[in-house]
C-alpha cells in the first residue's frame, strides 16, 4: 500500500515520530510543496491508498476524493478538518481518523501576542536596520492603557484578553453571538462591531470561518480604525476582504497590520503583501509549533498501525 503526507512544507514528519512498523507494510511519499489544483492532485494522488493531510493546509472536497480510487483512508491532524469533506469521504467508504489536538490554541495564543508585540514595536523592521548597521530607527507602541478589541470572544478571544489584561489594556469584543453577559464573563465589555473598529488600538480577530464571516473585515471597518492602531488575524485569511486590506496598508491608513493567515496559502511569491514594510507577516504558524507537531504524527503513526491491525482508533464521523 501507498501513504501520501501532504503539505509537510519543512520535511519533517518522517523525524517526529517512529515509523518502522508502517513502512514494513507501507510506501510512504512525503509532498513538501503545495499540491495547487484539484486536477493536479487527483493525477497525484490517485495511487495512493492513504492519505495523511495536515489541518487546512489543502482542501480535500469530494471532487477531488470522487477521483482517487485506490483511496481507502484519510487521516487528518488536529480533531476536525473544515477542508475535508467528511461525508464525501463516508459515501465513498473512505475511514477519516484524526489526531489529538491538545496545544492548538495555546500556540496560536502565542502567537497572536508575539504579532502584536511585533507590530507594536516594530520589530522586523528594527532587526532589519540593525543587519544594516543602524540603530533606533522608529518609536513603538506601549500597549499599557491601550484598547485591545477582540472580534471574536471564544476560548481563543478570551485567552487573548487575560494576557491583554496582565500588558494593562482595556479589553472589548465583539462577535455576532457575544452578549454583553458572556463578554463580561470574560473580562470584556460588548461593544458593537462599529464600535469595536472605532475605539480600538488593536483589533485581533478570532473568529471561525463560515458563509456569515467570510469579508466579515472589509473597507468599511478598516475606514472606521485609528490612524496609529494596529490590525492582527490569526484565524483564516478569507474572514478579511485582502484587497481593502491590502489598499488600507498601501495608503498608510493605520499604523500596521500583523498577519499569520492568507487568501491563499503558502503565500504566493511576488504577492503585494510582501512589499509592503507596514505588515508583519508569518506563514500561518499558529498550531506549527515543534511539540503539536510530533504530537500530530507520533498520533497518526498509532491510526496507522491501529487500522493495518484492524482496530481502527480515532475515527471521525460524518457531520
């Protein structure tokens, strides 16, 4: 049989975890580049048996699963998939089995922070100027008694409030569920979505893609922030409208922009978000952090054995 393991963009899956006994029954082809098209990947992939995908790095739709047919398992990383068509893979008789997906939200956490301190202080383009032989080359942002806005307020929004909490700031939020009980819980006042891109000094967006959020950001509410705030997403590029995104940071409009997620990802080469030196930007590196990783694979490497064994574990039912 044939493993394919997608998107493992640094080459390291093979290393992080113990794969002996699967290549005793298994083939195992490593894809470290993006696969970009449905036709692309369907002439790929279609004499692989399994397929390991990484999160949300590439969709697997039913266009795409209908066209592999020596396919007989997919597993994915962390506990859910919004790229996979789970029913898809279920009508096809496709087993789907996930990986434990402990410390996700603790290093998107921590990144989310990292970003903003960065953007706040400026620090790519400080280190930059110091290679050069420079020295102090702009003035930061202090984040004490500052206005931290959270569009989006769950685990994630709220864990991103404690730390704006211990820097000082004064935290709202806003999603299209919060109350102003359940903001209050979490140590935020509600504010509406105007209001929230009107008084903030950094707007971090922490919400879950769907139809509703899709260009939830846009034109309009970057119109609505300060000249001198900053504008962070760490949760899917689609929620923001990129081309008012890119047009507010070309004009200079707020002070910077810190980005981890995309359009379209990896990041094209040449795209217009690089030139700009008014956006921080980092290749989606929220859960890619070294123990979520050996943690995704030392797990997939046990669906694996489990299923050859015919035990499958940690399977995924359809939605």
């Amino acid at each position: 049989m044939r493993l394919a393991i997608l998107d493992d963009y640094q080459n390291l899956s093979l290393s992080l975890a113990d794969w002996s006994k699967v290549k005793e029954k298994m083939e195992i082809t490593v894809f470290t580049k993006n696969i970009a098209s449905v036709d692309e990947a369907a002439k790929t992939l279609a004499p692989f048996d399994v397929i390991l995908m990484m999160r949300e790095r590439m969709p697997i739709r039913r266009d795409l699963i209908e066209h592999l047919p020596n396919l007989k398992m997919i597993l994915t990383t962390g506990a859910h998939n919004r790229g996979l068509d789970v029913d898809a893979c279920h009508d096809r008789g496709v087993l789907v089995t996930h990986t434990s997906n402990i410390l996700a939200q603790a290093t998107t956490l921590e990144l989310t922070w990292a970003l903003i301190l960065a953007a706040a202080r400026n620090l790519p383009h400080e280190d930059r100027i110091m290679r050069e032989g420079g020295w102090q080359d702009t003035l930061g942002m202090r984040l004490v008694n500052r206005t931290l806005g959270l569009c989006g307020f769950g685990k994630l929004g709220t864990a991103v409030a404690k730390i704006g909490h211990a820097f000082g700031m004064k935290t709202i939020a806003w999603s299209q569920n919060l109350t102003p009980e359940k903001a209050a819980a979490g140590g935020a006042e509600w504010v509406s979505k105007e209001d929230l891109f009107r008084r903030s000094d950094i707007v971090s967006v922490h919400l879950v893609l769907s139809e509703r959020t899709t260009n939830l950001v846009g034109a309009k509410e970057f119109a609505l922030m300060k000249p001198d705030s900053i504008f962070v997403n760490t949760s899917r590029g689609p929620i923001v409208d990129e081309a008012a995104l890119i047009d507010t940071m070309k004009r200079r409009a707020i002070r910077r922009a810190a980005l981890d997620v995309f359009n379209v990802e990896p990041l094209p080469k040449g795209h217009p978000l690089t030139a700009l030196d008014n956006v921080v930007l980092s290749p989606h590196l929220g859960y890619a952090s070294e123990d979520n990783m050996r943690q995704y694979f030392v797990d997939a490497v046990e669906n694996l054995e489990a299923w050859l064994a015919g035990n499958p574990i940690r399977v995924m039912g359809s939605h």
